[in-house]
C-alpha cells in the first residue's frame, strides 16, 4: 500500500502530462507568428551558446536532460515552474481587479460542487492547521456578483496533491464552492506546507546541478468566475511563511499573501479575502 510520501517524480510527472493532454488547446497562431517565435527563440539560444561557449560535453548533457524530462512527464512542471509567470505577467497586465498568478501543473476541472459555507473534502485525520477561507467575490464597481464560484486546490501538511501523490483520496483538499447571493464563501480547510519539487527527476537534478533550492511557499490555488467576468486564476501566501521572499517559481505577489488570524471558535485560525473580478 503505497503512502503519499512514496509519490516519485515520474508518477506525478506523468500525471500531469496526462491530465494537459486531456485539455483542449486552440491557440490558431497564424505561421507568420509562429515563425516569428519559434525563429527569436532558437536565435536566443544560438546566442547564450556562443557567449558562454558552449562545449559539446554541455551540448550533449543538455541534449539527455531535454529527453529525460520528457520521459519523466516533467514539461508540465517545468514550464509551469520556470516559464509561466512572465505569461501570467503579459495576460494579465491590464487587469483593474484582482491579481492574478500562475495556474501550476496540478489542477484537475471538476472538482466535488460545494454550497457557500463549506469543508472541503479531507480525510477523517487530515493532519494540519485548521483554517477558516472566507470572503466576497465582487466586481471592480464594488457590486457583490452572486452566482460566483471558487475553485480552490492546495496540498496537504506534507505538501502532497491529491491525483499527483499516491495514498489520497481522489478530491482531497479540491472543491468547487458556490458563493451565496452576495457572494460570499466560508471554506473549511487545512493550512498547506510549503511544496519541494520532486528530487528524483529531471527538474530535480537541474535544481540539485545549479545549487538552487527547490521551493514554492505555502499556497492555496484558486480559479473564482461569475458570469459576465473575466477568470481569475491566483494564489494565496502566508505572510512570514518560508520561502514567500524566493519562491522557486517566482509567482508571489505582495497583494496575495493572507495574514491569518486565531480562529473565532478557537480551532486554528482563520482569515478574510475578497476577490475583485474584472468585466469581460
Ligand atoms: C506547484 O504546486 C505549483 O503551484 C507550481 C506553480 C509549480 C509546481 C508546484
Ligand atoms: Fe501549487
């Protein structure tokens, strides 16, 4: 019986890649663009290659660690870790509302539907701090927008996903909460811990190679709509918490860190945070 802690790279790896290639992607970049791109992108490298001088022993080490991340399902992690902020950054540039940060490789659509004041599924045990997530999804005019949704995913106290480690329930700590009229939640959950990638893989060796460290902050994921609204797709950090100043994947933002306090029924602590959503 395999524990979460058994997760290996390549299990989760691959469980990501699988779960992209499940989602539809229609970018319709016309060749023109494409060739734009792909031609600044391989001149990029041409020019780190001859700054740098670039040996063929490198060449080739490059050439198997390209390979091994795709073998161990890694792009997904890489990309996500590495490469998506500064899409984030251009996407969401002229956003009035709230700020938005990466997706990350680990979200699963679909998520158990959950009423306004709501626990998100866990187990029995569920080890952790309990924390209370509250607060109201309104538009930039200040208007309350019923109807609004909360996605919300995070990891567990050993910083362990549900559907990308062995050993966890299918939907643990994942629940798609329905806001009341004037959109508002109240969720039930478990502080996260900070989350290491994986260090038996590609990414892993990278990391160990270049003598960086392997951490994200604790985070909460969120995806909030309401109709007429742009998507908001973010995460919460925890003021203080480890690695908020240097996360590996760069995605913290100063106006997405909590700062929970006690709880009111003195189980654990709690905290409010409005999310701001622009017009479509
Ligand atoms: C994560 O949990 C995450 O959110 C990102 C962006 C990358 C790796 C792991
Ligand atoms: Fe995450």
């Amino acid at each position: 019986q395999l524990t979460e802690q058994d997760a290996t790279a390549a299990a989760s790896g691959s469980a990501a890649t699988r779960r992209f290639q499940e989602k539809a992607t229609a970018a319709n970049t016309s060749e023109e663009r494409v060739s734009t791109l792909a031609t600044e992108v391989i001149e990029a490298v041409h020019d780190v290659i001859r700054r740098h001088q670039v040996t063929y022993a490198e060449y080739d080490a490059l050439k198997a660690w390209l390979i091994q991340v795709g073998q161990d399902g890694e792009w997904p992690l890489f990309l996500d870790v590495w490469i998506e902020h500064v899409v984030e950054e251009v996407a969401n540039a002229d956003r009035k509302g709230n700020k938005g940060t990466i997706e990350g490789p680990y979200y699963v659509p679909g998520a158990p539907r959950l009423p306004a004041r709501a626990t998100l599924p866990m187990r029995d045990d569920e080890p952790g701090t309990p924390l209370l997530f509250q607060g109201q999804v309104r538009s930039v005019a200040g208007q309350p927008l019923a109807g609004a949704t909360v996605e919300i995913w995070h990891a567990d106290d050993l910083g362990y996903y549900s559907q990308y480690a062995p050993g966890l329930p299918e939907w643990n700590l994942r629940g798609t909460v329905v806001c009341d009229a004037e959109g508002r939640f109240g969720i039930d959950t478990i502080r996260p811990a900070p989350y290491e990638i994986p260090k038996d893989g590609a990414c892993g060796k990278l990391i160990a190679a270049a003598g960086w460290h392997a951490w994200r902050p604790a985070h909460i994921h969120v995806k909030v709509s309401a109709p007429g609204h742009q998507l908001l797709t973010a995460q919460l950090y925890f003021e203080g918490g480890e690695h908020v100043e240097d996360d590996i994947a760069q995605a913290v933002k100063p106006e997405l860190v909590l700062r929970p306090g006690p709880a009111a029924d003195g189980r654990g602590e709690q905290v409010t945070y409005d999310f701001v959503l622009d017009p479509e």
